[in-house]
C-alpha cells in the first residue's frame, strides 16, 4: 500500500520557514508573509485536530456502549446457559431416580412386603410404610443425583470455553 503525505502543503511551508531562519539574508516582510502562512496552516491543523478528536471521541463512546451490550447480552446467555444446564440436569436425575423407585419398587414387593405384611396390624400402615421408605429414599437419591449431573455438566461447559 502507497502511504499518501497528507501534510504536503504544511511541510512545504515548514520547510520554506526553515529556509528562511537559517539564511540570514532574509528580509523583515519576507519572514512576516512566511509567519502568516504558518499561522494560518496552524490553525487549519488544529481545527482538523479538534475534528478528528470529536469524531474519535463519538466513535469511541459508540464502541464503549456497543461493548456494554455486549457484555450485558454474554451476562444474560451465560444465565440462561446455566438455567438449562441445570434443566437438563433436573430432567437426568428425575429419570434416574425414576428408574431407581422402579427397582426399589420391586426389591421392596419381593422382599419386604412379607415383613412388612407379617408385622403390620392393616393394610394402611402396611401402605404407609411402603410408601415412607420410597419417598424417604428416593429425594436424596434425587438431590445428589441432580448435584453430580450438574457439576459434570458445569465441568464440561468451563472445558469446552477454556478450548475456544
């Protein structure tokens, strides 16, 4: 890519005011008219200057605020992200446990229903007790299960953003 000089005309005017110091030939009206120019460069510089700081300025606001949205947006997905994580975790361990009161349910039928049966005055408390060892069992079964699925699953997700 050819860098343009954008400056052309200022540094002609430099260099002619440079010219002028170093030749001690010059005359007073020779070196006003030079002073003149450089000012009247100065300024137009420094406006372009303070253009150029204005718009830096607005563009850089614009990217501030666009770089918050952002940032409130990843806030917002990383919510959601984790509320499904935890969904889906929920729905693992409820399947789960659900598989495992089938099995209790069938342990319990074959081999503690005698005793129960044996030892129980009615079929209520016979149907109680049934039901308090499934129940009493199968929330903590499901509370831990849910808790380890949702940290493999919070293990997977910090591995697979550390891996992009």
């Amino acid at each position: 890519m050819v860098k343009k000089n954008v400056f052309i005309r200022e540094a002609a005017i430099l260099d002619k005011a440079v010219e002028m110091v170093e030749n001690d030939s010059t005359n007073f009206d020779a070196v006003m008219e030079c002073f003149k120019k450089m000012c009247a460069s100065y300024e137009d510089l420094l406006e372009q200057a303070k253009l150029v700081t204005q718009v830096s300025d607005r563009l850089q606001n614009k990217l501030n605020n666009q770089n918050e949205i952002i940032s409130q947006k990843n806030s917002k997905l990383q919510e959601t992200l984790d509320e499904l994580t935890k969904a889906k975790a929920s729905k693992s361990a409820a399947t789960i446990t659900l598989i495992f009161a089938v099995v209790l349910f069938f342990i319990e039928e074959f081999f503690l229903d005698t005793i129960i049966q044996n030892n129980s005055p009615n079929s209520f408390v016979s149907f109680g007790a049934k039901a308090f060892m499934v129940f009493i069992v199968l929330k903590p079964i499901e509370s831990i299960v849910e808790n380890f699925l949702l940290k493999q699953s919070m293990r997977k997700n910090k591995k697979e953003i550390k891996s992009t």
